[in-house]
C-alpha cells in the first residue's frame, strides 16, 4: 500500500534511486502472493474458460466446440439443473442461518459472566475441528435409532426423521450440522461487539431504552459491516460445498435420490469420474457467473443497510 | 549496524526463496534421474497400489522382492498410495507427462482410459509371447482390458456376489443347512422363516435383497445377466425381466417396512458388530471377500455356508456380478517393456496363488484360483470359498463402464431411489432411468 501511494505522488517527478530501490523490495515482498495468484488462481481461471468452449479429457483431447458444452448444460443434463437446485436450497437456508446463529451466540457469549471464556472456547473448538472426522462424527450423531440427535428428541415424544437415508431430510441435516460450526464467524463477532463505544449503550439506558431497543438500534447497526462481510463469504462458501456430501454420502454418489448431489459434486463426477473435463470447466464457468452477480448484487444492496461509523 | 543486519536479512530470504523454487522445480525429476542412472544397467520401476497394510501389503512386497532377485535387469519399488488418492494422482501425473511405470487400477474403466490416452497399449508385447497370456485368465475379465482390439492392462484379481447363510439357523427353524435357496422363492419362503418377530418390532431379518448388494446385481441377475447395457452398448433398463426384478425388491421392502430396514441399516456396525456375525440378519447377498472379515471377526465355531445367487425362477441362471483390479502401464510411463514384463510376472500362476493364499483375494489366473481350492495351507473353509468363486466366475458379469455414457450411475440410481421412496412404480422409475440414459448417450455421441 505505502509503496503504491508514493508512487501515485511522484508520478510525474523521476524517482530517486531510493524510491526504486525501495519499489523493487516492496515488490520482492509481495511476490510470494503475486506469483500465488497467477500460477494458482489467475492461471487456472483462464485455462478453465478456455478449456469450457472445447472437449478437454485431461489427457488426449481438447478441441474447439464452441458453445455445446453450455447448450448440453441447459438443455440436456437434467443432473444439472437437480445439482442447482440442491445448491440453492442448501444457500438459501444455510446462510441466514449461520449469520443469525453467529450473530446471537456472539451476544450471549458477550455478557460479563464468571466463566465466559470457558463458553467461548467450546462454542468455537467446532470451528477449528473440520473435514472428515467431523462428517463421519455427525453421521453417527444422525443416525435414526442410536443417534443421539433422535434419542434426545424421543424424550419430547418426538419420533425424529431418517435423516440421511430420507431424501426430504438429507439437506436440512447438513444445514443443521452445518450451524453446529457458526464458532469461527462467532469470533468475529465478539470482537466487533466488544468495540462498539460503550457511551451509546448508556445514554441510551439514560433515555429508558429496553435492551431489546439497546441491541436493534446501536448493536446491530454498529456490526453491519461485518455481517455484510460474513454474508458475502459465506455465501461463497456455501456454493462451494463438496467436501460434505462426498463424505457422508455412498461414495460420493449423491445421497438417497441425488438429494444431496450439489452442483460441484456433479463438476467432480463430470470431470473425473467421465473424464468430460471440458464440460466440467464450462459448469465452473457457470457458477463463477452465478456467485459473481450475486456478490454483486450484495455490494449494490449494501448502502441500505450497511451503516459505517 | 542495523543496515547490515537489514542486508543479510533480505540476501537470507532471498536465498531461502531461490532454494524452495528450484525445489518445486525439480521434484518430479530427481527420482528419474537415480532410475536412469543411478544403479548401473538396472531399471528402476515405480509400482503403485492402495495395498497399504495386512496382508495385501505384506504379500505384494513379498512378491516385489522374489522378483527384484529373479532377475538383474529391473528392480521393482513399491509405493504405497492411499485409496483416496491413488486414481486422481496417476491421472494428474499422466496429464503431467511423468507417470508410475505400473499401477493397480479399476477393472471397470480400462477402456475409458484406453480410449482417453491414459494407458499403454500392450498389444505388441503380447504378440511377441510364445504363450497366449489372455489364457491365463477368466474370459470376462480379459474382455475388459480390449479396446479395439488391443489390451491395455492384465488382470490381477476380481470377485464375485454370492450368499453367505448361518448354518446354524437354519438347523434351528427346520431349515436343510446343506440345501440353501436356490430360487428367489425360495429365498424369500426361507427368509421369512428366519425372521423373528416381537410385537410389531422385527428382532431378526431373514434376508433383505438390498443390504450389501445393489438393485442392479438383482436386476442383472433377472435378466439372464444383461446389465443395463448389453455386449453392443444397447441400453436395456425397462426390460420386463429388470421391471420384475425391482418390483420383488419392492415387495421385500413392503414385508419389513421402510423403517425396519433404515432403523437396523443405521446399526450396522463392523468387526464383531457386524450383523451376520452377530445373528441380526440369516442370509446375506454379498461380495465373497466377505469371507476375510468372517475369518478375522467371527467367533470360532461359527457356523456358516456360501452359496451362488438364487435364480429368478428354475433355469434362468444364477447369474452374479462381479468387480477387480487390473494391473496397468500408465500413458507416458518410460518403461513399457520392463513395465509389461513385471505385470506378466505379477499374473503368473505362482504369484497369483502366493497373492491369493495370503490376502484371501479371488485371483483373475483361473489354474491359480483352481490351485487355492486344494491348497494344503487351506482349511476347509478356504477350499470352500476357492471352490464356490471358481465355479461363480462362470456366471459372473463384469459391467465395464460404457464408453458413451461413463456417468450414468446417478441417472439409474436416482431412479432406483424413487422407486423405493414409493414415489414411482417400477416400471415408471425404469422407463424414466432408460429415457435419461439414451439421451446422455446421445449427448455423447
């Protein structure tokens, strides 16, 4: 940043020897994520939308084809749409969820209270544990007879649903393992809270404000920048989710009636498992567009609702 | 003095940086270099399996060893790739143009690979033999190594569905435990037999068709062992026989309830757990490796047969499915000649009897599984498994993947799936899974 800023004043004086010397360390020291970004982000997203016009097979072929592989997707690969479909939903649902979980765990973790770093630590060690152990963990936790999800809810009377063997349920299991996790967004929370100047907080007891008034207009006005910031990634994220269903489902199949077969599943059994790479890069393309207006249409919302102090 | 330390500090990090990206650089050819080299004349031949542990690894390094002595032109190094990874990383480094010379490989997909560039062409070392290698093997297996006329891998070793049934209970509800079913029939009539019944709650199942085998082995066994693409890639999915075939599984489902069979499903466990073992369920259709989990859970004196699959009705053939592995020279691999001449070794009689004899594997050598059966290593139990998968092998389909439709497990599967939701009939669920299936081969075409 120093570097840029300097070099926008002087742009039209010749540097001295000093300023160049220092433009090339400046340089030096960001080149592992200059170099980072072209090799493995800029790099492949070129090669990925070149390869989605041809029929790319990793190994032998990639010829032309022009627009077929996108006119195959929308018209002829009902897996697509059904991929699209999961993928909505799980966003959807998954995104509120977690940012209004995360966001109400960060206020209760935010009292002054004997022990509160104690509830802290739990409630974010979910989010430090991932990947596999995790998945194999909660299709124990799901499991419709000795779960503990369902023997919990039998002592209310509740028969609870098959979970991952019931295609109506598969996807509101993975939102519910998935809030189990909000810990890490929790934290960003707690430590935005914990800025907001505490004189607001008390003219507003002075002038009688409830402390449900107190949280809807100064707490959550003050961390919108940083719902807005858990919004935007999270719903990245959640378009991005594989790992999940390739796990807890019978090898990496899709779940019970394709339930759980989201979109970038499908791009991996596209890609490597019939080798249609071609088709796989121009679906990637597809999604790119998808989480592009999205994010998009989130930075234009922003103003209405973002409040910056 | 802070200038200079400042200096060394960045010729330090520049240094360190210089060295990590002539690394990265170099990483892939540093071993080429030794194989070429590095021991004189010798070749050095990378083998990749997911044999990682037991007796599989074990016996493989066995192996490897006895030929690295036998001869002192090739020398065999053995690398262990995790399951998860193995395919993906040889595809990488094939696409990377610095592949394993060998690999363990799918049986199902030698073609795809073939047609993809992704394999050696072996057909010209095998023209050079004396010997008709293909010979050594069962006919269906080798089927799967052509493409368009030419082999592209051997084949190492395979299996095959069968029934396992606990002779035990038979004995008990008055069942002959010498004459298991052999018709679907009679495999229902015995499995409602060995059911046990407390109230509304079933505390034993007889025998569920879908627990360790798939809808499409039962259909593939209607059909008189058409799967759902026959030999000239037709695809024949709503065939009566295969709408028959689920409509059966249907019913079986209806006797014991959606949620009997999720409920115990979910309380499968493995090792003593497991639910043959441990008398939840009588009759259980199952690959017949199955066998080397029942010799290392099961209590002793456990008493239990095989048996091929029951047939549709008497005279359409106890047709079973069965899988493999291959053993393959990866496209770009340096070495195909040594390559060819590790995976012949690898096939020979005596090492498929040596590998079958330690893993308990079904060898893809017939004379190697005909030896197992009589081997004096063996117990009874073993001449019987040897015994019941030579004489399967005769009616076991191998379902390599079509050429035109690779994905199309999702499309089927999806609507198997319906269909056992209640919310499609058989027929409709087939009809709907073969209209799918004709359109992605088209889309391939």
């Amino acid at each position: 940043m120093a570097t840029t800023s300097t070099s926008k004043q002087n742009k039209k004086k010749r540097w001295t020897k000093k300023q160049k010397k220092d433009a090339w360390w400046g340089l030096l020291f960001v080149s592992p994520f200059i170099i980072g970004f072209l090799i493995f982000m800029l790099g492949p997203m070129l090669f990925s939308f070149i390869g989605s016009f041809t029929n790319y097979n990793l190994t032998s072929r990639m010829e032309f084809i022009g627009l077929a592989n996108f006119k195959r997707m929308f018209t002829q690969d009902e897996l697509f749409w059904k991929s699209l479909y999961n993928t909505a939903y799980y966003v959807i649902l998954n995104v509120p969820l977690t940012a209004v979980g995360s966001v109400l765990l960060a206020v209760l973790l935010n009292q002054r209270m004997r022990g509160i770093s104690i509830f802290r630590t739990i409630f974010y060690l979910p989010a430090i544990l991932s990947g596999v152990a995790v998945y194999v963990l909660w299709m124990q936790l799901l499991s419709p007879t000795s779960g503990l999800i369902n023997t919990v809810l039998s002592w209310f009377n509740i028969q609870g649903p098959a979970w991952l063997f019931d295609p109506v349920w598969t996807k509101p299991a993975l939102i519910l393992m998935k809030l189990w996790s909000v810990g890490g967004a929790m934290l960003l929370y707690l430590a935005t809270l914990q800025n907001v100047p505490k004189q607001l907080y008390e003219s507003a007891e002075i002038d009688g404000a409830s402390s449900f008034k107190r949280f809807y207009h100064i707490t959550l006005p003050m961390i919108t920048p940083i719902i807005f910031y858990d919004v935007i990634t999270s719903t990245i994220g959640a378009f991005q989710i594989f790992q999940e269903a390739y796990v807890m489902t019978d090898s990496g199949k899709g779940g019970p009636a394709n339930s759980l077969l989201f979109y970038n599943l499908h791009m991996w059994n596209k890609a490597f498992v019939a080798f249609d790479m071609g088709y796989a890069m121009a679906m990637s393309m597809i999604l790119f567009i998808i989480v592009l207006v999205l994010t998009f249409v989130n930075l234009k919302l922003a103003p209405r609702w973002v409040h910056y102090s | 003095m802070v200038k200079r330390n400042k200096k060394w500090l960045s010729l330090g990090i520049t240094a360190s940086m210089a060295l990590l990206l002539a690394a990265c650089g170099n990483g892939g050819s540093t071993n080429k270099d030794n194989a070429d080299g590095g021991s004189g004349d010798k070749v050095e031949l990378e083998f990749w399996s997911f044999w990682g542990s037991g007796m599989r690894r074990d016996a493989v390094e066995d192996i490897i060893k006895d030929f690295n002595k036998s001869q002192d032109h090739i020398e065999v190094k053995y690398v262990y790739q995790p399951w998860g990874d193995i395919w993906t990383k040889s595809l990488a480094s094939i696409a990377a143009g610095d592949p394993p010379d060998v690999i363990v490989q799918d049986i199902n997909s030698v073609q795809q690979r073939a047609d993809a560039k992704q394999a050696t062409n072996l057909q010209e070392y095998l023209d050079k033999e004396d010997e008709d290698i293909s010979s050594r093997f069962y006919p269906q297996l080798w089927d799967t190594v052509m493409y368009e006329d030419d082999a592209y891998a051997l084949p190492f070793n395979t299996d095959t569905q069968v029934l396992f049934y606990n002779k035990d209970m038979f004995e008990e509800v008055g069942l002959d435990p010498e004459n298991p079913p052999a018709t679907w029939d009679e495999l229902e009539e015995a499995a409602h037999k060995l059911d046990v019944k407390k109230g509304n709650n079933f505390e034993r199942i007889g025998f569920y068709p879908l627990w360790n085998l798939g809808a499409d082995v039962w259909a593939l066994n209607a059909d008189h062992g058409t799967s759902w693409f026959d030999k000239d890639g037709n695809v024949k999915i709503n065939t009566p026989e295969k709408v028959e075939a689920l409509d059966w599984v249907l019913k079986q489902q209806d006797y014991y309830g959606r949620d009997t069979i999720n409920n115990h499903e979910a309380e499968f466990g493995s090792g003593v757990a497991d639910p043959f073992i441990s008398g939840l369920v009588g009759i259980r259709a199952q690959n017949i490796n199955y066998y080397t989990n029942l010799l290392e859970n099961a209590p002793d004196g456990f008493n239990y047969g095989v048996a091929p699959l029951p047939e549709k009705e008497e005279g359409s053939g106890h047709w079973s499915w069965g899988g493999g592995f291959v053993l393959e020279a990866p496209y770009g691999a340096e070495h195909p000649e040594e390559s060819y001449e590790f995976m012949k070794y690898m096939t020979s009689p005596e090492v498929q009897e040596k590998f079958g004899l330690n893993s308990f594997d079904i060898m893809a050598n017939e004379e190697a599984n005909e030896n197992l059966k009589e081997h004096p290593d063996l117990d009874d139990k073993g001449h019987m498994i040897y015994d019941m998968a030579h004489k399967n092998l005769e009616q076991t389909v191998i379902t390599p993947i079509p050429l035109e439709a690779p994905d199309y497990t999702e499309l089927v599967n999806g609507q198997l799936d319906e269909a056992m939701l209640g919310n499609k009939s058989a027929k409709e669920a087939l009809d709907a899974a073969q209209k799918s299936v004709e359109d992605l081969v088209e889309q391939h075409k």
